[in-house]
C-alpha cells in the first residue's frame, strides 16, 4: 500500500508551488499524469492550461496583466513516440529536441536535464521538477522517471537528483517545488512522495483540484492513457474561466 493519501498532502500544504504526479491506476489499466501550478503574485495567478496538438501549453489569461512571461508561459506537456513528458517549466522542450535529435537511449531524460539548472528566481531558486513516461503498450505495461533540478546551500551550485520506477498498480509518486510557504519560499527535499491513485482521470483531477489551496489553485491538467490502447483521456480545470 502507498504510503500517503494525495489529498491529505494537498490539503496540509497551501503552497507546494507546482507539483507532478504519475503512476498506475488502481484497476492496473492506466497510466495517470497530473500537473498542477498555484500562484501567489497577480503574474503568476493569471493563467490558464490549453491543449495543443501533441502537448499542453499556459498561457495568460489577461494578456494585459501579463509583466513577466520569462518562467511562467511554457509547454508542461508534450508527447514523442510513445513517451509523455511533464514538466514545471522550458526543460519539456530540452528533453523532446533530446529525443527528437538523439532518440532514447534509456539515459535520454537524464543527459537532457544535465544541461539545464533550477530556476534563475532568487532568492526563492525554484526547483525544476520533471517527468518521462516510457510505454510499452505490447506488454501493457511502462515505467517512469522524475527528477528535481535544487539548489544547494550554495545557489552557484546546482544539484540534481533521479528517480525510477516500475509501474505498480495503485501506486504514484509526488513530486513539488516548495516544502511550503514561507519567504524566502523553501524547496522541496527528500524523494518523491508515493502516494495511492484512483482508478480514472476524473477521480484523480477531484482530489487534486478540491484538496489545493483555494486562494493559490491556478490550473490542473490529468491525463489518463490506456495501457491496452485507445485514445488517452485529458482533463483541464482552470481556475480563470
């Protein structure tokens, strides 16, 4: 059994910032993704998810409002041959044009955030969370990656830390920018949390949504992809509408 219940996490943090999560659904039928970003300033907080063909982009929702577009309009998703990748941030196009370039050789996730840092935001360094799924849809199974770009004690100084894991029915792992809130705000540390999922999209998108802090929610995209095949499910809540 996972160790933590995702909603209770959510709801005892009001600001882990961005976060990511990925595993197996309960049934064992599908792989579940779910990115999510909060806000605290008036720039961050106008936004908004849509899809694109292949990926997910932010966008502002008030181009007027928007002052500083550097670290928040990005594509979180896209997918290549058959492998998903979510980020918090540009390092989602870093690892497709890896892959696109250069294939996968099993370390391509790997090699294409060694040339990449945590955020240039001081003095919060925001960390750079990311993850790759890998299908194999013959064996109706996959795997997955996530990874967290940190600062160390010293912000000239970039650590990065990789996590693998086999897909295991129920089971998830959980990965934020922020410990908490606080100022400056203080980065995530330790593993990946694992978490339990639910057996479908819809369940997984109403836990996050209804546990993230209501003041500092920004937007949510979940993806569910069949194992056995078939069209993936893809759900989007905006909080700007």
């Amino acid at each position: 059994m996972a160790k933590f219940n995702l909603s209770q996490l959510l709801k005892n943090n009001a600001y882990p910032g961005r976060g990511i999560v990925a595993g197996m659904s309960r049934n064992g039928k599908s792989a579940l993704i779910a990115y999510f970003i909060m806000g605290r300033s008036v720039n961050s907080r106008n936004r908004i998810f849509e899809l694109f063909d292949g990926g997910m982009r932010t966008k502002a929702f008030d181009e007027s409002k928007l002052s500083d577009s550097s670290l928040i309009i990005y594509n979180p998703y896209r997918a290549i041959l058959d492998t998903d990748i979510v980020t918090n941030g540009d390092q989602t196009d870093t690892i497709y044009d890896y892959i696109a370039k250069n294939g996968d050789d099993g370390f391509a996730f790997e090699k294409a955030l060694y040339t990449r840092e945590f955020e240039p935001d001081a003095p919060n360094y925001t960390p750079r969370i990311s993850a790759i799924l890998d299908y194999d849809f013959n064996r109706r199974s996959f795997s997955y990656k996530l990874s967290i770009l940190k600062s160390a004690s010293d912000p000239t100084c970039c650590d990065r830390f990789f996590f693998g894991y086999s897909a295991l029915a129920g089971r998830g792992h959980f990965i934020h920018t922020y410990l908490s809130d606080g100022n400056p705000i203080p980065s995530f540390y330790g593993e990946p949390e694992e978490v339990e999922l639910p057996d479908t999209a819809e369940e997984l998108s109403k836990i996050v949504w209804d546990s993230l802090n209501e003041d500092n929610k920004v937007s949510l995209f979940v993806r569910e992809v069949p194992l056995a095949g078939g069209t993936p499910r893809q759900i989007i809540i905006n909080k700007n509408k």
